[in-house]
C-alpha cells in the first residue's frame, strides 16, 4: 500500500514538473485550463446581492493555482487534491463514514491521509470563507475563493477520485494527462457553462462527498472512450484521429463536470456568506430577500432513493420547502427520467426504467431533486 502510494505521488509531482517545463502556455493541464476555467466562470453564478465579489475576478483567477504551487513547500497540500474514493469497499455499497475522524478509526489516519482528503480541503476551504466573510475581509476572501475553485475543479475531474487515476490498471496507461491536458486545451473553445442559480448547502462536506462520487461514475466512460479512441487511431495515442475520437466520446462528461464545479464553487461561496450572516458585500447590484433568514434555504428538504441495488422498481421519497422536480441521470450527465414535474411539498414516485421510452442499461445513475434553493442528489444502482 505505502508503495502504491509513492508511486501515485511521484507521477503527480514528475506530471507537474514535464507539464510546467515542456508545454506551451496554451498547454495547461485540468490543474490550470480547467481550474481557470472555473475561476472565469464560477462568478456568473452569484446572486445580485453579492455579485460585488465579481470585482475580484481578476484576482481569483490569477490565484487559483495557487495549491499547486504550494505542492512544493507545504506538507500535505498534495493530499488535498484527490481522493481515491474507491479504495474504500464502504464507498461502493454505500456506507463510507464522512466524518475523517470516523473513516481515520477504520483505516489509520496514515492510509486516509495517502488515499487523499480532498473532500475535507473543500469543507475547510468554505469554513475560512465563512469567517473571512464575518470579518469582511474581502481581499482574503478572494485568495480562498481562489483555492475553493480548485479544490472543487479537483473534486470534478473523474480521474482525480478513483485508484484507477492514470489507466494504469487497465491498459489505459497515460490517460490522465491525454484527457485532462492534450485534450482540454484542444477544445477549450467548445465549453460554453450558462449561469445557473446557486444553492445553499447546509453540509458543505455532504456537497463535497455528493459530487465526488458524481466524478467517480465518469471514470469507466473515459476509459471506455481511450479504449475506443486508440482502437479508431490504429493503437495510437496520439494525432486528431485519436483526440476527435477521445472528444467525441466524453465532450458530454466534461461539459457537465466543468459546469458543476463552477455553479457548485458559487453556492459554496453563497453558503458562507449565508452563515456568515449575509454581510453587505460592496459594489453588489442587489439587496438580499428581507424575508429569507440565513440558513434556511435547504430546511425540511429530503431525498430518498432505494433500494440500492435495485432490479426493477426505484422508489423515491422526497420533500422540499417549495415546488420540486425528481430527475434521474446517467454517468454522462444525461437525463434519463422525469419523475416529479414542479411538484409542491413532498411526495413519493416510483422508476421502472426502460418501462416507457428508450431502454435503460445496468450501472450507476443519480436521482437529483431540484428546485428554488434546493439541489439534492442521490446514488442508485441499476443491476440486471
């Protein structure tokens, strides 16, 4: 294990030190066009009565780097950037503590620490946000900010959460560079994120673990997707027929990843201003709602989903403070199901896939209930 361990950290390290040496500056990796990317995007999300934040744009995005720099000089930055989830038997059958202490008294604070704590980085990060904000200390707030867009980029790039990071156990060796690098920068240009509404979660850890696992179910598809490229590109891994293949297949994933690191980054940002009291952020264009307290935007809500595993029939148990909808995704991102349209309070509804429409294959797919101030998501295995 302590081996494994060394060797994920000396590709990290040797990664770092050929991507900052031999690309062009056009040439990031997801550790610099992706987390710019988010740091560019992640403001159009806030709400008028803190979009005063915006004023620090320039800065965050000229900081969000900034923990990968301090890899080099900082024990136990390394650690924050990942979290080999599936290491863990708990997290495939659905009973992974969240708690670090909890998980440490399971496994030795050692093998935690080594299997990655990026989820504990993200809880961290909006704490300090959280008291920056109290303080008013704006110029800070913006350097955390700065290292919430990445942990949360981090936390959103599928290889960066499973022990499967490089292909190196599957013949797809290499494929953590080719995805997050070559390719990224060579269709940065498609990815286009829309302003979304941000939401306020009352466990930034749970939010944390929630899109982790989301990222974990787009390992397989990339895989599948270097698979299928190199068999398009004759056995090769590099060249457009390679990358055009590699795109094509997992456009759709990295869209919706990059998409939800950067809306997640603003409702996180939202969530610590909410516990901070809602400060007065100055240079905003709005005032906040007199009639929605701090901390209230997700009371009362639920969402259950099970079993899981299931065969035929899901039920679903939800409630929300106002009209919600009960969606079900795959890996990819894609809707599969409708299940409850604007529906007011709670209630309860049942997914027989395939039972209407195009039929729906085994695997992991996600129940989400959404609607004004709520975004809540659940895991669910389909098996045949």
């Amino acid at each position: 294990m302590l081996d494994s361990l060394r060797l994920r950290h000396t590709f990290i390290v040797v990664l770092a030190t050929i991507l900052c040496a031999g690309l062009p500056s056009t040439g990031w990796t997801w550790g610099s066009v992706g987390h710019h990317y988010i740091a560019q995007h992640y403001s159009q999300h806030l709400p008028a009565y803190i979009d005063g934040l915006r004023d620090y744009d320039l800065e965050v995005d000229a900081h969000v780097t900034d923990p990968d720099t301090r890899k080099g000089s900082t024990p136990g930055e390394s650690d924050k950037h990942y979290i080999d989830i599936d290491y863990y038997p708990e997290f495939l059958a659905g009973t992974l503590p969240r708690s670090r202490a909890a998980l440490e008294a399971l496994y030795s604070p050692a093998i935690v620490l080594g299997e990655g704590v990026l989820p504990w980085a993200i809880d961290k990060a909006e704490s300090t946000l959280t008291q920056q904000f109290q303080a008013s200390n704006w110029t800070a707030a913006a350097l955390t900010i700065a290292d919430l867009c990445h942990y949360v980029g981090d936390a959103n790039m599928p290889l960066h959460c499973a022990v499967n990071y490089n292909g190196q156990l599957t013949g797809n060796t290499g494929i953590h560079s080719r995805y997050e690098s070559s390719m990224i920068s060579t269709y940065l240009s498609q990815l286009d994120t829309p302003a979304m509404t941000v939401v306020y979660y009352p466990s930034p850890l749970d939010a944390a673990f929630d899109v982790i696992a989301a990222s974990w179910a787009g390992v397989a598809p990339i895989l599948a997707a270097d698979n299928a490229a190199r068999a398009a590109a004759g056995g090769s891994t590099s060249g457009t027929t390679y990358y055009t293949s590699l795109w094509n297949s997992t456009h759709t994933l990295t869209q919706a990843r990059l998409d939800t690191a950067s809306v997640l980054t603003a409702s996180l940002v939202y969530t610590a201003w909410m516990k901070a009291g809602q400060p007065a952020v100055p240079g905003s264009s709005g005032v906040p709602p007199l009639d929605v307290p701090p901390m209230v935007a997700d009371a009362g809500v639920r969402l259950v989903a099970g079993p899981t595993p299931f065969r035929d029939v899901l039920t679903v148990r939800f409630a929300a403070g106002g009209p919600s909808s009960v969606d079900v995704f795959d890996v990819r991102g894609a809707r599969v199901a409708r299940l409850a349209d604007n529906v007011p309070g709670e209630g309860s509804v049942t997914w027989r896939p395939g039972g209407s429409g195009a039929p729906v294959g085994p695997g992991l797919y996600f129940v989400r209930l959404s609607g004004p101030g709520t975004n809540v998501v659940r895991r669910v295995t389909l098996v045949r």
